[in-house]
C-alpha cells in the first residue's frame, strides 16, 4: 500500500517535499498498486537532486503562468520510459498515479514544451547535461565506496565501454536509414561505465546516429569518448561523451580506460600500444 506522509494528522500539499510527492511503503493484506516500484524511481530523483536541478536549468524555457514546469515534464517523461513507455503518450503511465508522481502535465501541454525546447536545442541540450551532471556527482558521492570511482587508481582503471547498437523501427523517422543488418532504423553509439563484478553498469552517453553509421567510423568513437562531460565525479557524463582525454584519463583526473570491440581499432581511435 502506497500512502502520502502525513502534516499534522492530514493528508495535504505539505506531504510534497520538493518535486514528487513524499510517500511510504507500508505491507498488509491490499490490492496490489499498480507503477508502486516508481517510488523507487521517485525517491532516487529526490535523493539526487535531479528533477529541481532539470527545472533550474530549463527555468528559461518556462512561459510565463505555466502550470507545469519544464523540468518535471522532462523527468515524468524519462520516468514513464524506465517504466515501460515507448512513446510521448506513454507519459499516461505517469498520470495515473499522482500519489507517486504528483501532477502530470497533459499530452498535448508535453508536445508543446518538446516542440519549444527543439526550437533551441543547442542550448536546452547543454542545461539537461550540465543538470544530469550534478546528480550524477551526488549520486557518486551518496555511493561512497559502491561508486565507480571508489579505488580507482593506475592499475584498477575507470573502465568505459564503448559499442554501437541497431535499433529497428517500422516507420521513416527523422535520421532512419537502412543499416548494416539489412533492416531499417537507428545506429547509435553508446558508452557504459562498467561497475565491476558486482555491478550492470552505467549509460555515460548516447551519440545519436542513422541508421546506416558505419561501426568502424573512429570520428565518432572519439567524439563520445571526448564528448562533453562538464562535470560529475570523475566521469564520463554528457549527452553524447564519456569525457575522457588523450591521456587516458577522466575530466577530473581518474585514470581511465576505453575498452571497445573490433570496430574501435580502425582509424586511429587507440593508439597501437593500447590495443589488446
């Protein structure tokens, strides 16, 4: 059972703490709650900071008497895909739980706010990485010696991953092209932190490709290994960078090593006496 902590004996918006309402776990002999795994979702957006952080950043981007803010609208939307969403109307997954993730804007009002954010995209892109940046750095620091970074030195490197992945679509989207398995769809290239032994790993950047990128193409392994990373702890971070440099190392200093199958040996992308 899902219910809102209480102020004062009643239920009210005082049971909000910040952009998602505050809510307790509690077992009886219920119904089960539909999304109730979304409060650990929740509760890691509040733990990190990540959705007031995404609504600074897009505060430009608010039109004067909102309802809705843009951050909160950028985070339900990325919520309702960890939750099985496939598209922007899947954004309903999300609303039909408000005591777990509170207002949820509309579909149309989400389709205005992702046509005016696409109008300066340059701008918006920089503002969500630099936010994603911040929480990614919190939750490192929350980590303590579970983060990526805990005992990293010269012989236990930050290792990233770096491969590229086909997406299929059944439609022609914007950037679909036929791709190198004779289908049609998306070619991506993807960067993972790799927690070791005990961990599944974690998505550093996504360098958005057509369908027919090559897999060999080493401008694109080095744009996402030296993309823009401005900030983290000691991370790869950014939309489309693993912010590593030439000396193998992360932005703020952490050795580091790029591992990548065959397609990362070609044209230059690691020096010879790095291949393995």
């Amino acid at each position: 059972m899902i219910r809102l902590f209480r102020e004062g004996g009643t239920f009210g918006v005082n049971a909000t703490a910040g952009v998602y309402p505050r809510v307790g776990v509690e077992s009886g002999p219920v119904a089960a709650v539909g999304l109730a795994g979304g409060v650990l979702l929740a509760e890691t957006v509040r733990a990190t900071g990540l959705a007031e952080g995404l609504c600074r950043a897009l505060a430009p981007w608010r039109k004067d008497g909102a309802v809705h803010d843009p951050g909160k609208i950028i985070t339900d939307l990325a919520l309702s895909v960890a939750l099985g969403g496939g598209c922007l109307s899947d954004l309903g997954l999300a609303r039909c739980e408000p005591t777990v993730f509170g207002k949820v804007a509309s579909i149309p009002t989400a389709c205005r706010l992702v046509g005016t954010l696409a109008g300066d995209i340059g701008a918006v892109e920089d503002a969500i990485t630099k936010a994603r940046a911040q929480a990614r750095k919190l939750a490192w620091a929350l980590a303590g010696r579970r983060a990526p970074t805990a005992g990293v030195d010269e012989q236990r490197p930050l290792v990233v991953d770096i491969d590229a992945t086909v997406i299929g679509v059944h439609s022609e989207k914007e950037g679909a092209a036929g791709t190198f398995k004779r289908g049609f769809g998306f070619h991506p290239l993807t960067a993972w932190i790799d927690h070791g032994q005990d961990g599944t790993g974690e998505c550093a950047g996504i360098l958005l490709r057509p369908g027919n990128a090559g897999s060999n193409t080493a401008a694109d392994h080095v744009q996402i290994r030296r993309g823009p990373g401005p900030g983290g702890a000691g991370t790869p971070t950014g939309q489309a960078g693993a912010g590593e440099d030439r000396r193998g190392r992360s932005r703020q200093g952490h050795p580091s090593r790029t591992r990548t199958p065959t397609g990362g040996l070609f044209g230059g992308f690691h020096p010879p006496g790095r291949r393995r």
